[in-house]
C-alpha cells in the first residue's frame, strides 16, 4: 500500500464515520433540527458533516482516479459551504445536506476502491 493509499484509507474512514453519526443524529427528525429552543440537534449534524467533508476533500488522487462515481465536486462545495460559509448557511441547507446527500454519498463511498496492496 503506497502513503497516499493508506491516507486515503484514513480519510475515508473519518468521512464515513462522520456520515454515519450526522445520519444517527438526523434520525431524531426534521422537528428536532429546526427546533429553536433546543438547537443541539442542529449543531451535532452541522460539527459531523463538517468533519465528514472536510476528510472527504482531503482523499488525494488515487482515490479520485479509481472512484470516478463519487461527486468529488460536490464535496468540495458542501466542505466550503460547512468550513467557511457556517455564518451565513441557512439551516435549511445542512438540513437538505443531511437528508438527501449524506445516504447515497455513504453508499458510494461504502463500494469505494483502495488499493490496500503492497505494491
């Protein structure tokens, strides 16, 4: 396995690990994202798929060369939005984010090719 595979491994794991907590948390229900008097579901979504995102757009490229499936540009843009643009996202957006991307991102990501060879 080459450095790069194996950070790649890496990466890909905390980005799966962070998906698969912001989906648990999400499972409380869109109430409970959007309730303002008790916002810690909302900011337990937002910090994991910070997380997630931010591991997913550091897999390098031998990652993306064997996975052209996974929508690398989105990543980036949803890794931006989380990172920089937190002030300004409307909740609505971490919201649509955790319910219509993180699954079928996890799904890909779950059938995803590293090389875990000596090579």
């Amino acid at each position: 396995m080459t450095d790069e595979d194996s950070r790649n491994l890496g990466y890909l794991s905390l980005g799966m690990q962070h998906l698969q907590i912001a989906l648990r948390y999400a499972e409380r229900g869109r109430r409970a994202f959007f309730d303002e008097e008790n916002p810690d579901t909302a900011r337990l979504i937002e910090a994991e798929l910070r997380k997630a995102y931010e591991s997913l757009n550091r897999l390098g490229a031998s990652f993306w060369n064997k996975n052209p499936r996974v929508p690398r540009d989105p990543i980036g843009k949803n890794r931006q939005l989380l990172t920089h643009d937190y002030a300004g996202i409307a909740r609505e957006e971490i919201w649509r984010i955790v319910s219509e991307e993180a699954r079928p991102l996890l799904h890909l990501l779950m059938k995803a090719k590293i090389s875990t060879t000596k090579s």
